[in-house]
C-alpha cells in the first residue's frame, strides 16, 4: 500500500466479494411466474433478490434392479432468479396484485423520494432449452414525490397495499406524510399510477401500516401511530402541570416521573387509525380511529370481504389485540355489570424464566389465508418464539370475532418477517445470521400446544377488578401472572429444509494464512450475535465434498471417464467406467454400485497407457469404445456378449504423443507432428482414417472438442504444439484439418487444452478454447462458430505453480471447464460473465467429469497415488449450489461461540523451548444477558433438548389437518412416522435445533463474557475458554510484548463491570493480563483497575500496553502485582474507540470527533496531540495504511482516508520541553488531517484490514459491515486504469437503471461528497446492461465491448 | 418568502408545511428537540445504523425500532418551564 500513498492522489476501487447477508424486509407471492411462489427479500447494500423455491425429488436408488428400494427424498432449496442491483438505501417492500393480472408486482420504498413499482417476467431464450429461462425485470413507474434521504418526513418508511383488489397504495413517512397512489389498467393492460393523494396529519409518528382487507369496498389502510402535541401546548401543559404540583405538594410530581416514555400512562395515546381512499370521490380521510396498547408495535390485516372478518391484529408488549371498526365488544365472562370490557385481547403464553416485570414485545405477524375462508396468523416475540394466532367468529354471522386463542409454536430465529407459503414452508429472513426456510410438521396444534384465549383474558381483567382496562393491560406482572409458561426446546412443529447464508453482522475481520497449510490466506470473520455467535473462516473458493478417495498402485498419467450406454435415465447419461492411465499399465474400473477393478472382459488393453478413450454412437446406439493407447487406436465392440476389438497400428516405430476423442471423432497426434484424424461412421458402426496433415512441429496437447446436441461432430479441433502456437484446425468434411486460425503464446509452452460450448450472454451458446500453459496460467479465448477465428483479446490468468491440465466437466447442468494447476479452478460462465473460482481441495494431478445415479455432477480426480471422487457444492453434486453469480464464491467453516464476539488478535505462543505457535484469541460479550454458569444453576439449556415439562406432541387425526395444499396430509402423516421412528435420529435433530436466547435478567447492567483462544491450525478448535463472572464484560482484546519482560507475548482483555447503556454507565473497569502458557492455555497474571471510564481499545505501544480508557489515553508498564502508570493524555472528546500505534505514534479513533493522532515524546515521557480531523466522524474502526494514513470507517456506513499533511509532525515536537501539555492541542494550534478518500458504503463498516488476498498478490483494504458485506478497497496500479475507471463510473452514472430513482452518485456521497474512490458495484453494472448502450460506451472508451469486459474481469481477478 | 404565485407565505404557515423549520425566536428545546427527531427518524430508516444499535444493546431490531419511534415524541423530555424560561419569553414578547 505504500506504492500508492506515495502517489499525488490515492485513488481506490470498491469491490464486493461478498454480498451483504442481512435481509431488510421480505414478500411472498407470484412474481416471475404465475402459479409459483417466489420471495422478494430486499437486502442491505441496496439489492433485490428474488428467489424461488425449488423443490427436488432426489431418488436415491439402488442399482439392483431387483429389489424395489426406492428413497423418495425431498430437497428444498431457495434459488436466487434474479438480483436487481438499486445503489439506494432499501426500506420497505408491498407485494401487490393489480386486478386482472396473474402475477404479483413489487413496490418498493427507498431514500429516492420516489415509489418504485418494479415487475419480473420470465423470458424464454430463444435457442437455449438446455438452461433455465432467465427472469428480467422492469421498472414500471418510479414517481418522485418528495426530497431523497432517509428523512423524516419523506414517505418511504412504509408501504402498505390494498390487498384484496389491488387498487391503491399507500406510503409514509415516519412522521406527518402519508400519500396515497391508485394504480390502474389502461385499455392495453398497462398498469398505471395516478398522481397521489395527501394523507397528511402533522405530529404524528407512525409505528406501523397496513392494508385492510375490506373486500371490494373502498380501500382502507390501517396506521398504528402517535400524535404529540405542538410545542406551544406542551409548554402550557407543563405550565399547567407546574402549578398544580405546587398546590399538590409534589405528590404529583413522583408519580409522573416513574412512568417512562413508551408505557401506559405517559400522557400519550397510540391510535389505530383507519385512512379511507373513496374512490368516487378521489380523496382520502380519516375514517376511524381507537386507541389501542400504548406499546403497540406492529399490525397484520385479516382477510375480509367474503373470506373473513377483516379488521387488523395489533401486536403489543405481552398482548395481541385485535380491532376493527365497529367491531362488537366481547361477551364478558362473569356478569360484573360494573366492568364492561370493550377490548377483544388475548396475553401471550411467556417463557419460565422470563422476569415478571419485563414485558416481551411482538414484532411481527403474518396472516396466511387458507382455502375455504380459513386463515391464521403467525406471531413472533422478540425473544423468537413463534405464535400461532387464531380467531374464531360467531356462529351466527361469520364477520363478528368472538375468541381469539394462542398458541406456542415453536422457537425461531428472530426474524424480520415471516412469509408462509402455500407449500407448508415458512421463511424466516433471520435479523442476525443464516436465514431458514422450514417445513410444518403440523399446525393444528391447539389441543395439544401451551396456549391462551381471550376469554381467560378478558376474565382476568374484569376479576381483577381494576377499572381501567388501558391500565390492567399495561403492566406485565398481571400479564405474567394469568398465562401459562413453557421452556424453549427443539423445534417440534416444524424442521429447517434450507439455510440461506447470512454472516450478518460481522464485528470484526483478519485475513491471513494460518492454518498453515494452505496456499492462499484465509478471512476470519466474527459473526453472529447471542446463542448464533460464531467464528467463521471463509476461503475463497467452491466448497468440495470428498466422495470417495481410494488408493492406486502407481502415480496416474491420466484419468478418463467412459459413458454408458446401456442406462439412460431421465435422457442422462451416467459413466460405466473410469480409465486410469499409468507410465505402462491401464486399470479399468467399472461403475456400480461400488467401484470395481475390470480385467480383460472389458476389451480394454492394460498393459499399456491409455491416452484418450470414449464411448462411441450417440447414444441410441451401441458404437462401442475407443481406446488410444501409444501404438494404436483400439476400437472395442461388443457383438452378442463377446467383446470384439479392431485394431489400428501405427505403422513404423512411431509413437502415438496424443490424442482426443469425442462420440464420434478422434484425433491422434504423431511423434514429429503428424495428425491422423478418425471419424465414425454412422452407417456401419466403423472407424474410418479420413484425413492426415503434418503440421511440421511436435504437438503437445490437442481436443476435439464435444459435439454440439443435434450434430454429429465438432466442427473445430484446438492443437497445441511445441513452437508455442496453439492452431485451430477444422474438422468440416470439407476442409478436413485446414488451419483455420492460431494464436502464439509467446515464451511458454501449451500444455493441455480443451474447446467447450459454454453458454453465451444472451442465451445463445458461444466456443471457447481454453490452453492451460506450462508456465501455471490459462488462456482463454472465444472462437467464432462459423469462421473459427480466434478472438483478438484473449484472456490470461496465472493459476499456480504448475502447467495447467484443462478438461470439461458440468456443473449445476451448465459446462464449465475444470483447470487443474497446484490448486484446483473451476471456470464457469454466467450472467453473460465468465467466472473463475479455486476449489477449497487439495491439488489435483488429473481430473475429468464423472456422473453416476448418486452422483449426478461429479469430478474424478487423481492426487498423487490416489483416485478421489469429488463433487462442487455441499449436497453431494445433487443441485450443486454455487456462489451466486456476480458474487465471489467462498465457502464458510463455522465455530460456534457462546456470546456475541467483540474483537481478536494473534498471539504467538511459546511452545517448549523453542517452539512457536500462532493462537488467535478473541474475547466474547453480551449485554443483557446472565453468564454460563448462572445460566446453568436457574436450568437454562440453550440447546433446548433437555426433557421439558410440557406435553409431547401427540399425533393426531389428519382429518383437520393444515388445509394449505395437499401434500399437507402427507405430512401429518410423516409426522407420526417420525415420532415413532427416529426420536433419537442424530440427522433429524440437527434440522430441529433452535437458537434459543439466553433468560433475561430484570435488572439493568448483566452481562455474560468470555476470553477465548483457539488454534487457527486445527480448523479453530478452543484450545480454552476462560468465562469472566460478576457482569464483568471483555469488550477489547490486544497481544502485548513488554520489553522489560524479555518480550514474551501476552493477552490484553480491556473489561467492563456492570455497564449499562442507557444511560451510558459502569461500576469499574480493569486491564486484564493473561499469558499463554505451552500454546494451549490462559493463564491469568493480574488485573489493574483503571479509572475514567470503560476500556473499549488496547494496543502494543513500544513494549509497553497503551489503553484507551474512556477520553483518556494512557500508558502501562508491566508490573509484579498490577500495570503501572507510566503517562497519560486526559481531555480526548468523548471516548476513545479505536487504537493504533506505529513507532512512536498512536492513532485514536475517537467515539464521536474521528481521529487524533498522537506522538509519544519519550524524553518528557508525555503523549502530544500532533493533528485531529476537522470533521466529527463516529468512528466505528480504523485501520493504518501508513505511518501517516489511516482509514476510518464510521457509524453512517462512510469510509475516509486520512493523511497527516507534510510538516504537521515537527511542530508538535517541543525540544526546549516549556510547553505546556495543554498547548499544543490547542484548537487553532493543532494541524487538521487532509481527506484523502470519501466514500459512502451504505452500511456500517465494523472492521477494516489490509491484507493480500492471495499469496504475494498486492494489499488491499478489505473491510466487513455490521450487514454482512465483504468488500475491499483496492490500489489502483496504473494511470490508465485510473482513466478507464472512472470515466467509465461516469458513463454508467448516466446510464445504469435505476430501480429507485436513487442517483448512484448522490447515493456514494450521501454525508459527503465521495472522492476517490470509484464504485466496483457499479462498474460491474455494465455487464447487465442492453447490447446497444454497452457499445456505446465502449466506444466513447476507445475500446470493444469485449475489452471493456475483460478490463472489469481482470481486475477482479488480480485481486482474488 | 413566497409562493411561485407571489403571495407571501407566513412564517407559520412555513413551519406548518416544513416540518423542523427553525426561526429566530425558536427555544432551545424547540431545536434540540427537532434535532433529536431527524435523527432517530434516520437511524429507523438506515437498517444498517438500526443492525448497529441492536448488536450493541442485545435487543431485537423490532425493539430497537419501537423505542427510537418511542423517543421521536418526547425526545429531549418535557419542554422547561422554569422562571428562566418564562423571563426568555417575556423579553421575546416585549
């Protein structure tokens, strides 16, 4: 990073490698395709997904066709079909069906100032059967109606739809507006959007919005909101107030001041209000308002019209309510005439060890409508348990509710939603960590589940004999006191199918090798929060699953896969044998059931190498085996059960070099550079000598290339020869192996080389040649179908330290290209891209595709002596799932952790002697929150699969079964099967755990906290965990070498006893040190108290330990008992985040005045304040670039670079030692940080490194946000590049869509205006957009699209 | 200030139609209060910034989204109405 800073200017290029995990807010519904499912999910990172449920069957059967075992399994999986890049901060999403359509339309609510109303359709490429139809989508209207931000008073927070007809659409603001948009059809079926109308209503804070479904009358939309009063009033009333207390003797006065801001009693009324859209008349009123639970938070519509009872469901702290206009009170349940209750409530049964006075919020509902006019509601508590929510309607008129029951379901992630589907699937798009989609076991589970009425409700409320009914339902000691309690256990109504993955939110990141035996460096990622806390290390690179792996007499030359004819199944081709080649020997291996060792019977030559073989014919007829073995080309048939071989000799001593075949082509090179070309032939099943050429060089490498479906053979073969050139010949009967174009490699030699048919951008497929060099790169290059001219831009990227072996293999049932160098690629093409990615396996020598029933996409591969079967993904190579396509592929390793992660570092150990070890230690903390042990003694099991006191699910009749499709009493049936089977059944377990939080404590300032160290080289086992009791919380870690201690390195955990956040306090704070001993354990030395306030950041400082200790900075020594004070700097601005330190300076990152660097004088042993930066940034991490610059990321989702100006340093250095400490961080004395970069990320970073993402690749600045996103800032190298970067960035600011309305431009520079740094993102866009504009672009850059293209994929490449 | 017609706009009207409009005479309160409003109406709209407060504090993001919304109404508590302030007012009203 160096070479850059040294530049006039840094200029740095954003790039994603991951995409951001969390999802903001989801919807369900038909939206590509009519009759399917789909979920929108709108991300952080501003970007729209949709995905597709796919369900699979996976037969697994066994190979005897006997025995009638067949395994009917069910695979459900979320498949991403479409992702729509937005460059806007997303809010809120409403699925809505336009009357007469067949599909579901999204609306979207962003920081544009406008409403998106965006539609996907699928289109069927024309010429392409083989691949799935690609979805596109199109924005339909985007009108602005206000300024862009996340403001207050911007509509945008909330989007509400009518859901019954479709007819309206409601957006709001936080506060005040509410416009209100009819959309239409015009005679040709186009949807249409009038101009809005205002809803406005001033002072008011909305909570949340909904469409009521009122059936076919006007549209109603339903608003939970508060109105507070203008300041004049307040002041009056307060005034009012005053003087009455006065008169009251302050009894008054005590009494107000308990009741806090949110609960009953606060002077405040939280109204459900009713906003109707007459459409007569084209304007919308406030129909109706009730108030309803003053901690009310979220609201469901009820299906009305003919369906049900509309009205909406009210979800509160302990209570669900349920409202409609003109709803009749409940029936009381004793005959106090007095108490009269008007409320249709119903409490929620509450956790054991759940404090009484804590009341437990709900944060979302979701009703699902069933046929036949039944629906239910599913409810979700901040805790995470899941409600099912029923109501029961009066016998006599189905639109009156009478009852309303609830029932425990099960205990989920927290989500931000929950979208049931009519395939008994519920997805929850998790807040933090993986999101899952699960499968009901059962849902009619009122008999047998911990459930409450209203009845009991209500009952309790007039018993009490408390007179209001606000009042009663307000504190949580009554709720707990009426409603039966349960203990979270493992799921029991439901199973996860499918995990979608979410690294949300990552709090701090390392990237390094330390495993210690792999070839590129590793990310080391904290993620998660509570019971899902985890340490994840991701690798770049496919995730591989090891099949089989079996050992081989020699060192193979060569590995080859031969069709099978005899078995299609489902119009697929599985492999009867696998064709291992050695120096003198050929082993042939059949394929079944098990693998087995073939002798003579297979016709086949083994006691020579094999240089290419393949089945023949294509398909519908047996054409035999060809097998290539130096001295010959051996055609192998089997004629009534007897294996007839035909033999070609090479004629002479001459040896065969090489060879390739296809179904019906083969083509052998010669010692010296002669070809002979063999074709088959159709008619009489025989190979046939159809052409010779001596191309006059000795060839190295050659492929024929696959026959395209519906052809007889390929019309190109690619010939690699000695010289360096690689020659395309043609193999059309007509002008049988006449070159038709080449292309040299210069310097180096081909070493292997393979033609594919890869599919193209616009589903048309494309050639492309691949040569895999001796040098260690690839070379790849699109061939022109007709012409076979080689394109003039081919691509070359260095792959390892060994010549690259190139073959064809398929995966997720497109062609891709297995290139195998000191580390395994997979190059695949997607998107109109082309996309290489490692495999996370150890080197492979020779590999080919390998497909059988079980394995439907596999790779065989040789390593050293042994043969291995692989498959890409982690099912199995069944619907292999990959990165998605414009994201890195990298696969995750998980090592769960007990509490939320703070930070880590690296320590490196003693062992024995002499011995080093690299240990990484991390400290681990959570608010609110009782530790291990007292967990333990109050009976808290956070696995929940501790024997528990409620009732155990009894199987029921499946006559009232869940009644969402058919296949649902198929469930209830395998329900029951389960329970009797597989109680104990390790698998079915596993897809039944449930994170399960933590007992609240009822009192303010618990924490639980841990120390932690694991062994990065032994897959991050704990090597110990050391649990910190007392609510003594380990927010900081740091290594530390003291020199006046003989430079061993030491823990440094900065702790916290008893904070609280609000507000923001804590009874003390220590410095705790521990030492490493022999590599695998802590051992504590001693804790120093510190004063001034909490210890957020710790850092090595030259051999001593500098601690930021609330705004003071201050210096330690090692001491026997405790550290000692050595200096310190008091009066930094609010608290001291983060800390670095380079020679003899520190780097503060300041909580809320960004950074301070800081020089230590050692003469006058004092710490001096050298610069500051003008602007207050939050800083929320930093990191050192230079001994000058420093990046800082803050709490807006900004990245800045800092730099110190030149000179600033000298004057802050006093040598006469009479300046006052005080003097130089005076405010006009002190030299101002210069801003380098600006550039706004969109969503918090959390930390920030500067690493080489490859070994002895060049650095970057890679960076993680709290949403889940890996990205790094990468140098820009050359002058050039800088130039086509960004007048590229400026062509697509023009001229990329723009879902929201939001300017990708205003979005990077939303605090500030955004300064060298060129978006990635939306460089990357131009790959996505219509043929025409690229080219237009293309050529105002002076180059082919092509080129543009290869620059963007190049870039990418260099960095990973 | 005026419309795009000319008419003149009141000041009360301004501060009707633009929420958080400020002007010479405005307290303190008034401008903390406001300050206070357009933040946490942000901090609700920036799921990330929401993401942040609830790692921090272990709550679920629906309640960390409650209480900012909680806090929009009162965010810098009841306005003051000690004798300073009702010396502040009289001077603005002589």
């Amino acid at each position: 990073m160096s070479s850059i800073t040294s530049a006039a200017a840094m200029k740095l290029l954003d790039i994603r490698l991951k995409h951001a995990g969390s999802i903001i807010t989801s919807a369900i519904g038909e939206f590509s395709t009519s009759g399917v499912q789909e979920i929108v999910c709108l991300r952080a990172g501003g970007t729209i997904d949709l995905f597709r449920i796919v369900i699979t069957n996976v037969s697994t059967e066994n190979n005897d066709d006997d025995e009638e075992d067949e395994e009917e399994e069910v695979q459900t999986t979320l498949k991403l079909l479409k992702r729509v890049e937005t460059r806007s901060t997303l809010r809120s999403l409403t699925a809505i069906r336009i009357s007469g359509s067949k599909k579901d339309v999204i609306l979207v609510g962003a920081d544009g100032g406008c409403l998106s109303l965006i539609a996907f359709d699928t289109a069927t490429p024309a010429n392409n059967k083989n691949s799935d139809a690609s979805v596109t989508y199109k924005i339909i209207h985007c009108p602005s109606f206000g300024k862009s931000g996340c403001r207050r008073d911007t509509p945008g927070q909330y989007l509400a739809s009518d859901p019954r007809g479709g007819r309206a659409v409601m957006i709001a603001s936080t506060e005040k507006r509410k416009l209100v948009y009819v959309l239409n059809r015009d005679s040709g079926g186009n949807i249409t959007i009038a101009s809005p109308l205002e809803a406005h209503r001033p002072r008011t804070v909305v909570f949340d919005l909904v469409g009521v479904d009122n059936g076919f009358d006007n549209p109603i939309f339903a608003s939970l909101e508060v109105q507070y009063p203008e300041y004049e009033d307040a002041v009056l009333a307060e005034r009012k107030k005053k003087t009455d207390e006065e008169d009251h003797e302050k009894m008054e006065e005590e009494e107000r001041h308990d009741v806090e801001l949110g609960q009953h009693g606060d002077g405040y009324t939280k109204q459900l209000a009713y906003y109707e859209l007459d459409l007569g008349l084209n304007h919308v009123s406030r129909r109706w308002a009730t108030s309803t639970v003053r901690s009310a938070c979220c609201l469901a519509a009820i299906p009305g019209g003919l369906d049900g009872p509309s009205g909406v469901l009210v979800g509160g702290e302990d209570y669900i309510e349920y409202l409609h206009e003109g709803m009749s009170p409940p029936s009381s349940a004793n005959g106090n005439n007095k108490i009269t209750p008007k409320r249709l409530i119903c409490a929620i049964p509450r956790r054991e060890l759940h404090p009484k006075s804590k009341g437990i919020l709900i944060t979302t509902i979701s009703v699902l409508r069933q046929k036949k006019g039944k629906f239910f509601a599913l409810a979700q508590s901040e805790l995470g348990d899941v409600y099912k929510v029923t109501l029961q309607m009066s016998k006599e008129d189905k639109t009156v509710v009478t009852h309303m029951t609830i029932c425990l379901l099960d205990t989920l992630p927290i989500g931000n939603g929950l979208n049931i589907s009519k395939l008994a699937l519920l997805f929850v798009p998790a807040e933090f960590g993986d999101h899952g989609l699960y499968q009901f076991d059962a849902i009619d589970i009122e008999d047998s589940a911990v459930k409450f009425t209203s009845e009991e409700t209500i009952s309790a409320f007039v018993k009490s004999g408390e007179s209001s009914e606000d009042a009663f339902y307000a504190s949580s000691e009554n709720a707990a006191a009426i409603v039966p309690t349960f203990r979270p256990t493992i799921l029991r109504n439901m199973h996860k199918v499918f995990t979608l993955d979410s690294l949300a939110p990552v709090t701090s990141v390392l990237v390094g090798e330390l495993a210690g035996n792999e070839v590129s460096p590793q990310f080391y990622t904290l993620c998660g929060r509570g019971p899902r806390s985890s340490l994840r290390i991701l690798r770049h690179g496919l995730s591989v699953t090891e099949l089989a792996v079996s050992e081989l007499p020699g060192v193979p030359g060569g590995v080859f896969n031969v069709r099978d004819d005899r078995t299609t199944k489902n119009g697929k081709f599985y492999d009867r044998y696998i064709v291992v080649s050695f120096a003198d020997a050929t082993l042939v291996l059949s394929v079944g059931e098990t693998v087995e060792e073939m002798g003579k019977e297979s016709g086949f030559l083994t006691s020579d190498p094999t240089l290419a073989c393949s089945a023949l014919g294509n398909g519908d007829k047996d054409g035999g085996i060809v097998q290539v073995c130096p001295g010959g080309v051996r055609h192998i048939r089997r004629v009534n059960n007897q294996v007839n071989v035909s033999q070609w000799s090479v004629p002479g001593i001459k040896k065969i070099e090489c060879a390739s075949a296809n179904e019906s082509q083969i083509l052998i090179a010669l010692a010296g550079g002669e070809l002979i070309y063999f074709e088959l032939d159709p008619m009489s099943g025989n190979l046939t000598e159809a052409c010779t050429r001596d191309i006059g060089t000795d060839v190295c490498c050659l492929d024929v290339g696959p026959v395209p479906k519906g052809k007889s053979r390929s019309l190109f073969a690619v010939v690699g020869s000695r010289d360096s050139n690689v020659r395309l010949l043609s193999l059309a009967p007509a002008s049988l192996l006449e070159p038709k174009s080449s292309t040299t490699l210069g310097a180096t030699k081909p070493y292997s080389a393979a033609l594919s048919i890869v599919d193209g951008g616009d589903g048309a497929s494309e050639l492309t040649m691949t040569v895999g060099l001796e040098d260690g790169s690839a070379l790849r290059a699109n061939v022109d179908p007709i012409t076979g001219a080689i394109s003039t831009s081919p691509s070359r990227r260095f792959l390892g330290a060994r010549p690259v072996s190139v073959s064809r293999v398929t995966l997720d049932g497109s062609p891709s290209t297995l290139l195998l160098s000191s580390r395994p690629w997979i190059g695949r093409n997607g998107n109109g891209r082309h996309s290489m990615a490692p495999m996370s396996y150890a080197p492979l020598d020779h590999g080919c595709s390998f497909s059988n029933e079980a394995v439907r996409e596999g790779i065989v591969a040789t390593s050293g002596t042994t043969l291995r079967i692989l498959s890409v993904g982690e099912n199995g190579g069944n619907n292999a799932l990959l990165g998605n396509d414009d994201d890195e592929a990298f696969n995750a390793t998980n090592v769960s952790l007990r509490y939320t992660p703070r930070q880590m570092c690296l320590l490196s150990a003693k062992v024995g002697e002499t011995g080093k070890k690299i240990v990484l230690a991390l400290v681990e903390s959570d608010y609110n929150d009782y530790g291990a042990e007292e967990k333990k003694s109050m009976g808290f099991d956070g696995t929940g699969r501790l024997k528990t006191t409620s009732k155990k699910i009894e199987s029921k009749s499946n006559d009232d079964a869940m009644d969402m499709d058919e296949d649902s009493d198929d469930d209830a049936n395998n329900e029951e099967k389960k329970e009797e089977a597989d109680e104990e059944d390790e698998d079915d377990i596993n897809t039944r755990l449930t994170p399960i939080r933590g007992p609240v404590p009822s009192g303010k300032g618990h924490w639980g906290s841990c120390v932690r160290l694991v062994d990065p080289q032994n897959a991050c086992s704990t090597l110990d965990c050391v649990e910190l009791n007392r609510n003594e919380a380990a927010l900081c870690c740091a290594s530390v070498r003291f020199h006046s201690r003989g430079g061993e390195s030491l823990l440094a955990v900065g702790t916290v006893t008893s904070m609280t956040m609000h507000p923001l306090g804590h009874k003390e704070s220590h410095v705790v040190l521990y030492r490493v001993v022999n590599g695998d354990r802590l051992q504590f030395l001693h804790r120093t108290k510190v004063d001034d306030g909490p210890v957020l950041s710790l850092v090595h400082f030259q051999g001593r330990l500098l601690v930021g200790i609330g705004r003071t900075l201050r210096l330690y020594e090692m001491g026997k008992r405790q550290l000692l004070k050595k200096c310190e700097l008091r009066g930094l601005p609010t608290m001291v985040k983060t800390l670095h330190a380079a020679g003899d300076r520190a780097y503060v990152g300041d909580m809320m005045q960004s950074l301070h660097f800081i020089r230590y004088d050692s003469t006058a042993n004092r710490l001096v304040l050298v610069a500051r930066d003008r602007s207050s940034r939050p800083i929320t991490c930093q990191e050192l670039l230079d001994m000058n610059t420093v990046a800082v990321g803050d709490k807006f989702g900004n990245v800045s670079i800092l730099r110190l100006p030149g000179g600033a340093d000298v004057g802050a250095i006093d040598v006469t030692g009479t300046r006052a400490l005080w003097d130089s961080s005076r405010e006009d004395a002190t030299p101002k940080l210069e801003t380098l970069c600006t550039y706004h990320v969109g969503e918090v970073v959390t930390s920030m490194t500067r690493a080489s993402l490859v070994a002895g690749g060049a650095e970057s600045l890679v960076y993680v946000t709290v949403t889940g996103r890996v990205g790094a800032f990468v140098p820009f190298t050359s002058r050039e590049d800088v130039e086509f970067y960004t007048s590229l960035e400026g062509y697509l600011r023009v001229e990329a869509p723009r879902p929201t309305g939001r300017d990708p431009q205003a979005y990077r520079s939303y605090y500030a205006p955004t300064k060298h740094i060129i978006d990635g993102d939306l460089c990357d866009a131009y790959a996505q957009l219509p043929y025409e504009t690229k080219q237009k672009i293309a050529e105002q850059l002076d180059r082919s699209v092509g080129e543009v293209m290869k620059k963007l994929e190049d870039t990418k490449n260099a960095l990973l | 200030m005026s419309t795009p017609g000319g008419a003149p706009i009141h000041k009360d009207q301004l501060k009707a139609k633009y929420i958080g409009t400020g002007d010479a005479d405005m307290t303190k309160y008034e401008w903390v209060t406001n300050m206070h409003r357009d933040t946490m109406a942000s901090h609700v709209g920036h799921y990330d910034q929401m993401s942040y407060y609830a790692v921090a504090q272990n709550e679920s993001l629906g309640r960390v989204k409650k209480e900012f919304l909680e806090k929009m109404l009162e965010p810098c508590g009841k306005p003051p109405v000690g004798a300073k302030e009702e010396a502040y007012e009289k001077i603005l009203n002589n």
